[in-house]
C-alpha cells in the first residue's frame, strides 16, 4: 500500500483495540445509500513511482526548451543552486504554521528575517510573512486602504489603466464582492506613462487610494515622486506595486515623494523562485508602522523567552481570521512559506551589490535588444519613457501572428497587447541577466525573417 | 541549542556570494533612467559569503519539527507523509522553465496534467466540474461563495445577505463570507456533535444565501442529519458549501456530491499530501454541482477530443466566471505534486486514505481513553480525527491543554491543535492520518501516558514545559506589546 505502513498483523491489533470488526465497521454513522456513489470507477489504477515520474517527465520534456522573451509578471532569473536545495530540506518542506512557537524557532526566524530584508528593499517600516502573489496583494492591499484611510469614506480606489492587467482583473474579482469600486487612469498613449496631468479630474473626490506601478506594465518608469505627492494632497493613500529587482536600482517606495508610499505589494517571483507555470510564488507585502494593525496576513516578531533568551513568534494574531473570525482583516490563513524561505535564501546570497548587478543586466540587456528590433524596418518603440526591463514594440505587422510564427521557430517573442489595451501591432518584450549577446540576435534574426 | 544570529549578523562590507552575480554594469549602461528616479543608497541586503548562507540556513532549519522528523498530529491539518517523488516529479526542468504566459503550443504536457488532475478531483469528489486555480484552502472557500454570489446575482435573487455557519467551523468561513459580501449567521452544534437540526430550520429563509460546513465537522465526527440539513438549506434557497478541510476521513468513503453539497474546496496541502511548507503554499482547487458550473474561476484546461490538443479555458470562454484570482493560475507547482500523489494511489489507492485515517484515529482514540484521557464525544465514532477535552485535567491540576502540548514537545512529539474548535473546552484536537505506523502511535501514546502521570505527581515539568527545545516558553504579551517586527542594528 504506497504510504501506508501498516501489516496485516498491525490491522488486527488495531482493530481487537478498538473493538471492531472490520475497517468498515467504523464508517457505520454514515448513511448506506450515501456510500453507492464511491466507487470511483472512472479512476486510474495506482502505479508506482517509476511510472508516474516517467509519464510526468515526457511530458515535462513536451513543453520543450524555448527562447523566450515573455514576462509580463514573471521573469526568468538566475537561481543559486543554494536556494531550493535548502528550501526543500524537509525540515523546512515539511513543517507547518508555526503554531507552536519552541518547536518551530527555524521557519519563525527565516519569516523574521524575510519581513527585515522586504522592508529594507522597499524602503518600509514593516513587512508581513507574505501573501499569495502579486495580484491578490494587490486586493489585499485595497482592502487594507479602505480601512487604514479614517479620511476616507470611500469604498474607491483609483487603478492606472497601465496596471499589469491580470492584477487588475484579480484584483477587482476578489474585492467587488464587497462593493469596492477601481476606477481608471488613463495612460499617456505617446509616453506610455500615468501623467500627474491626467489626475486632475479627479481632484476633489473621495478615493481612498491610488495604486501606482513602478514599472507599470508597459516597462516604463512613472513620474512616483509626482505621483506619490498628488495622492497624499488629495487624502488618498498611496498603494505602490513594484517589481523588487528593480528596486537595486530604484527610489524605494518609502522615500516617493515627500511622504512615501504608504502599503506597498509586488510579485517576489523574481526573488528565487522558478517561472513553474505561474505558482506557488508569493507575494510580498510592507507598510508603514502606523497601519500595521490593518495589514493582513502572519506576522512575526521578536521577543524573549521565560528565561530572556532571543525567540520569534506569532504576534498581532488579534487581525487573523483564526481569533476574530469575522471581523479579521482577511480570510488569509497560510502565506507563502516555502516560497518565501527561497526568497530569503536568495536575498541573502545575492546581496546588495549583486542585486543591483542583476537588475542592471536587464535593464542594460532590454535596452540592447530593443535597439536590435528597432533597427529592424518597421519596427518601432511604442513610447517615448524611460523603461526598466520591458519595453513595448509595434510591429508592421499583426502582433498575434507575427508571435504565433515566431512559436513555431520555438522563440516566444513576447506578449501580445491586442487583447488588453487594443494595439494589434504591440508586444511587450523583456530581457533579464540570463539573455547571451546570441540569445538577443537569434530573437531579432528570426523576427526579421518573420516580418520579410 | 544556542541563540542563532540573525544573517544579517553575519554580514560584512564587501563580502558576499560572488558566483551568484554577474559582473556589475558600468553607469553608462544606465544613463536611460533618470536620476530622480535611482536609489539613493543601497538596499540593506546581507553582504554573506555562500557558505554563511548554507550554514545559517540549515543551522535554521533544525530548529523546526516536521513530518520528516516527528509525528505531527495536528488536527484538521493532515500532516502526512509528502512523497518526495512527487517534489522530484514537480522540479523537472521542462516543468519549472514554463513560463505561465506561453502558448498552449508550448504547454501541451503541462495543460495534460492539469486536465487530467481536474477530472481525478472530479470523480473522487462526484462534483460535475473542477478548477484548480484557487491557491489556497481560504482563497478556494473564497472562490466557493463568490460563486454562491454569482449564482444568486444572475437570477436577480438580491435578498440573501445571509450565510450560515456551525459554531464549530474553521475561522476562515466566517472571514470568507465577510469579503463575499455576506453577513455570518452562526449555528448551535448540539452535545453529540452534529449541528443543531431545529436552530437550522428556524435560521434559514429568504435572507439565506448558503452554508458553509465541513463533513466529517471539525468536531471529528462525521454529520449524520446531512441529508435533512441540505435538504432544509435547498427548500430555502439556498446553496450548500463544503469545506474541504477533512476531505481525508471521507476519501472513497462517501463523496460530497453525493451528500448534496453544491460547493467545495479541496485542500491538496492536506488531502493529496502536497507539503506546508512552513505555511504554504497550498492550493485550493474548488468543485461544483450543475448549476455553478457557469461560474467556476479561471483559467482551466480543456481538452478537444478530436485534435487531442488542450486549451485553456478562460474568461473568453467562460465570460460568467469569477474570474481569475491570481496573476496567471494559481499554484502550479503544487497541483503538480499533487497530480503525482493521485496518479501513485489511484482508485484503490484513495479508498484506503479514508479507511486507514480512519483505523489509525480510532485506535488513537480508544487506547488514549484507556490510558485516562476524556474524549469530548465518547459516544462517537471517531472520523480521521477526535477531541479530547482536559478540563478535568485543568480543574483538579490545574495542568491546561496548552500546558500538555508543550510538555509533548520535550517527547519529541510535535503537539495537536490545541483549543479548537473553540465550543470543547481544553481541548486536544489528533489526527495522525494514513501514513504513521503503529509504533509511532503507540510512542505518542506512551508519552501522553507519561504526561498524565506527570501531571498528577510532578505539574510543574507540565506547567513549565518545554526545556529541551531552543527556547522556553515565549513572552507573547511582550511580543504584542513591543513590537519588533524588523531587524535594526
């Protein structure tokens, strides 16, 4: 019986102990006619675990190995071979909330030492434990500003339109259950950037937020400082969503403007942790102190034990769903644990110097490759703004085609626009640390032979 | 065990892991970013050589208890066994490199698992259709409700503002009907431990939107009125919500659709013996009955019989459902290893999961009687988990259940949940699930046999446990009221 140890003799013992005379006795409260639908008939037999991995390995070796240029949220980075080779120690695999703080002082001291290194990355006073990804952050963080902004009356929150539009979408299914509406920012259509100009007709209003995007998913840099200030003279907090490479080389959301922002969520995909389809990533979380009592999600703090000694636990646990039920900030029970320990695994070895290494090779490797497909005829920058690591093209040509052509000489050659935003002709290309000189010109070869 | 530095004690101007970066870009490289946008002074990473990292963080990692190392009888968690096959299975590379957004021409193998994890989730729950994107058991009870939601909306039925909950139910019900929109209205369990029949039938009506329950409860017994309270929830209107959470007792036993459920979330973290990481990630795939099926969150694979290709279903597609919940969908790589554990069980497989949860929690429950413990529901048989109560314990000894946990850790046995569900007082809530051998039982047995007697000639080795673990017990007042949340030099 795969994972289960017990022998026939084991079956009896167990079964003379509790004074039953088949396993099936013990099911005996529940109704007979319940049971018929049971069978499960349409199942596989089992098999072992020689099978199953071959049979999951041809198809791993399916989606074959292609060249590609897709991000849009998630990033191909380099991962120490450290990372996951810790992160799935059983020890760490294989252990539980940290309910019972003495036995489990290794996961509450990885989740400590996550919540410092975030808020030092995002230039915030306090992080929690992490949430699911980036885009439920992101309506976690909605929640939390509606509760946070005592100002505030309003169940609004003003959303660019140049928001990564699968946060967007995410966002707005998890928080229109409770009647909160995100209203649109129009974008600059020949910058590619939110414009302070294009808030003033807001002015005025009661919103409880703005969520600014730095990046914003078309790869440009937003004016944050202007931004940022805007928000705060309107009585409106400031919800930021950033990318945390790109935070080696960016203003921290602590410092935008004069004030800072003041609830900050991203994706920590590019952090340590495998592009694997979408998940599990996680996503990070931090704010200012005066509105940690409204974060949701674990936190954990340092404090002593009975005899003084160093320990972490549990704490603020009067927000979570487990003590206040319905009255908890969320729903959120687990975080992201084991993503997150990858995470501070790879924060730690890459390190200050080297973090900005990394997001200096994809700024400097998105720029290069963009000149290599500009030069093409045709091919063209869709904005004027300065970009971190994506930068949107027109095409000549239907992006949808010219993409699905490129799928075929197995080079996926970015994200089409068409569908979200109306421009047929655009793709939103990406290069990171990991894309060779080669690896940009086998790109612009086979585009331009695509588009001759 | 000593006081472990923080890693940032570790760190020292200029060193660092010097194989993991590239060589830094020079300034002219980044002349395209405006200055008013760059980081004025670097981040406080760690500067840490690669073997400090390694150290500190297997150093760390002995400091937990696991399934790898103890019996880890949570209650309403099912902390089995997590096959490692499945982690091997899940880390292929042709898996992890997947980036979420590629083409289904370049998904076809991955897109096969999905497909055929969601029709495994299918049978062995007897719902009429599965997504797997929700990514965890919250945000699959989320998704759940909000298409109660959806169900309700679309036939313009706007008066049921209600949802109903047992008493007994996890914390997350009430806090997920509250981001639903939905008012909680909580419902008496009575002494044997099913739900109060008659407080049902007076608290349902036209304000009811639905009810959210487990089964097997969270009481550790299976609810033997189900039919009459599904049939009380539909003849007011409303849908009825199965919580997941102890899907395990049931397994091959009893399906929930069968028993009248329009809605449930499956915990694969628990049931399909995905690992907890610490604390996730999860993944919350949720089921549902005929009439929800317009609703279900996306994306989910599909499958054109004719061409054998897969394609993923979507909002385009499905342009009633719920929506996404996540940036792409949901945690792949969870439902891969879970796919793995229910391709190793299959039909048969599955059957003993709820038979020998269910053989090991009542041998658990009879021999703790035998050794002087109090079961909260005697009568009852005991489903994949049970409750003991210590409330004579805490009375006459003033030994707590807390009290008896911790003492349980200096055994080198991980504690069961304590003081849940919160209506037993003093309570121990066990399941030891499918996976631990009698002997493993028998030496937690043993150790709570050695507790009770300590507790009647020595309490204070109770009182003040534990004192073989890397710290004593913690000042969690302190904790709350000094906030230290980040590490400052």
């Amino acid at each position: 019986m795969p994972y289960i140890p017990h022998t026939p003799d084991d079956v009896s013992a167990m079964l003379d102990a509790i004074g039953a005379e088949r396993i099936e006795d013990l099911f005996d409260e529940i109704p007979a006619h319940l049971k018929a639908g049971s069978s499960l008939d349409a199942l596989p037999e089992g098999r072992g675990e020689m099978e199953v991995t071959r049979l999951m390995a041809e198809r791993a070796e399916q989606d074959r190995y292609a060249l590609s240029f897709l991000g849009g949220g998630a990033y191909q980075h380099h991962i120490p071979a450290a990372v996951w080779e810790i992160a799935t120690r059983g020890e760490f695999y294989t252990a539980y909330t940290p309910y019972q703080a003495e036995a489990s002082q290794g996961t509450l001291q990885v989740i400590y030492e996550y919540q410092t290194l975030i808020a030092r990355l995002t230039g915030m006073d306090v992080a929690n434990a992490s949430v699911y990804d980036g885009a439920s952050g992101l309506a976690e963080a909605v929640l939390m500003a509606l509760r946070a902004n005592r100002k505030s009356k309003s169940n609004r929150v003003l959303v660019p339109e140049a928001l990564n539009p699968r946060y967007r979408s995410a966002c707005d299914a998890i928080v229109r259950n409770q009647d909160v509406a995100l209203d649109t920012v129009p974008f600059c259509t020949d910058c590619g950037q939110t414009l302070a100009d294009s808030l003033n007709q807001y002015e005025g209003q009661d919103y409880a937020a703005l969520v600014i995007s730095q990046p914003n998913y078309f790869g440009s840099l937003e004016d944050v400082d202007a931004l940022a200030d805007w928000a705060h003279a309107n009585g409106m907090l400031v919800i930021a969503v950033v990318n945390p490479t790109s935070l080696a080389l960016l203003t921290p959301p602590g410092e935008w403007g004069a004030e800072g922002a003041d609830i900050v969520v991203g994706e920590g995909q590019p952090l340590g942790i495998p592009l694997s389809s979408g998940g599990p990533y996680f996503g990070f979380m931090a704010c200012k102190q005066k509105h940690v009592r409204q974060m949701p999600g674990r936190i954990i703090g340092r404090t002593v034990d009975l005899e003084g000694k160093q320990g972490f636990t549990l704490t603020l646990q009067a927000r979570e769903q487990h003590i206040r039920r319905s009255k908890a900030t969320s729903n959120i029970c687990t975080n992201q644990g084991l993503a997150m320990t990858a995470a501070t695994i790879y924060m730690s070895l890459i390190g200050p110097d080297g973090l900005a290494s990394v997001a200096g090779h994809c700024h400097a490797n998105t720029q290069k490759l963009a000149d290599k497909l500009t030069a093409i005829d045709g091919v063209e920058r869709a904005f004027t703004a300065p970009t971190f690591h994506e930068v949107v093209l027109t095409l000549p040509q239907d992006a949808d085609t010219v993409l699905a052509r490129l799928a075929e000489k197995d080079i996926l050659g970015g994200l089409s626009l068409a569908k979200d935003y109306g421009m047929s002709n655009a793709v939103l290309v990406n290069a990171t640390e990991i894309h060779t000189e080669g690896d940009l010109d086998l790109f612009a070869t086979a585009l331009k032979d695509v588009l001759a | 065990m000593n006081e472990t530095k923080l890693i940032f004690q570790h760190s020292r101007p200029g060193r660092g892991a010097n194989a993991q970066a590239p060589k830094p870009v020079s300034e002219d490289q980044l002349s395209a970013i405006p200055a008013s946008l760059r980081r004025q002074h670097k981040p406080g990473l760690p500067e840490v050589s690669e073997l400090d990292v390694v150290r500190h963080y297997t150093n760390l990692s002995s400091k937990n208890f696991a399934i790898d190392k103890q019996f880890y009888p949570l209650g309403s968690c099912t902390m089995k066994y997590n096959p490692r096959g499945a982690n091997r299975a899940a880390m292929l590379p042709g898996f992890l490199a997947r980036h979420p957004l590629a083409p289904a021409s370049h998904s076809q193998g991955y897109m096969a698992c999905l497909y055929d994890l969601q029709n495994f989730l299918k049978e062995v729950t007897g719902m009429k259709g599965v997504s797997l994107a929700p990514m965890a058991g919250a945000q699959g009870e989320f998704a759940g409700v909000a298409m109660i939601r959806a169900y309700h909306d679309a036939r313009n039925d706007d008066g049921r503002t209600e949802i109903l909950i047992p008493e007994a139910a996890h914390g997350t019900n009430p806090a997920t009907a509250v981001m639903c929109g939905y008012k909680v209205r909580e419902v008496p369990v009575g002494k044997g431990g099913d739900v109060d029949l008659e407080a049902l039938k007076e608290a349902c009506g036209p304000q009811t939107a639905g009810l959210m329950m487990t089964n097997p409860s969270t009481c550790g017994v299976f609810e033997r009125q189900i039919e009459a309270i599904a049939k009380t929830v539909h003849d007011a209107g409303g849908l009825l919500y199965y919580d997941g959470a102890n899907l395990n007792a049931i397994l091959g036993k009893v399906r929930p659709g069968d028993m009248g459920f329009d809605v449930i979330h499956m915990n694969l973290h628990k049931t399909f013996a995905t690992p907890h990481g610490g604390g996730g990630p999860g993944a919350g795939p949720v089921g549902v009955s005929q009439r929800l099926l317009p609703y279900l969150p996306t994306p989910m694979a599909g499958l054109d019989e004719e061409s054998g290709e897969y394609s993923w279903i979507d909002t385009d597609t499905l342009p009633t459902s719920i929506g996404h919940l996540s940036a792409f969908m949901g945690n792949a790589g969870v439902l891969l290893r879970a796919y793995f554990y229910a391709m190793v069980l299959g039909r048969e497989g599955m059957i003993r999961v709820g038979e020998y949860s269910t053989l090991a929690a009542n041998y658990l429950l009879k021999r703790l009687q035998q050794v002087g413990y109090t079961a909260a529901y005697p009568e009852r048989r005991a489903s994949h988990e049970f409750i003991l109560t210590l409330a004579k314990e805490a009375k006459e000894l003033n030994v707590t259940a807390m009290d008896v946990a911790k003492r349980l850790l200096d055994y080198n046995q991980h504690a069961p949940t304590t003081y849940f569900p919160l209506l037993v007082p003093e309570c121990l809530l066990i399941e030891p699930t499918e996976t631990e051998s009698k002997e493993a039982m028998d030496d937690f047995i043993a150790a709570m046999e050695a507790i009770l007697h300590e507790a009647k000639t020595d309490p204070d080795m109770v009182k003040e446990a534990p004192f073989t673990q890397p710290v004593r017990r913690l000042d969690d007042v302190k904790a709350a009221r000094e906030l230290d949340l980040t590490w400052s030099e």
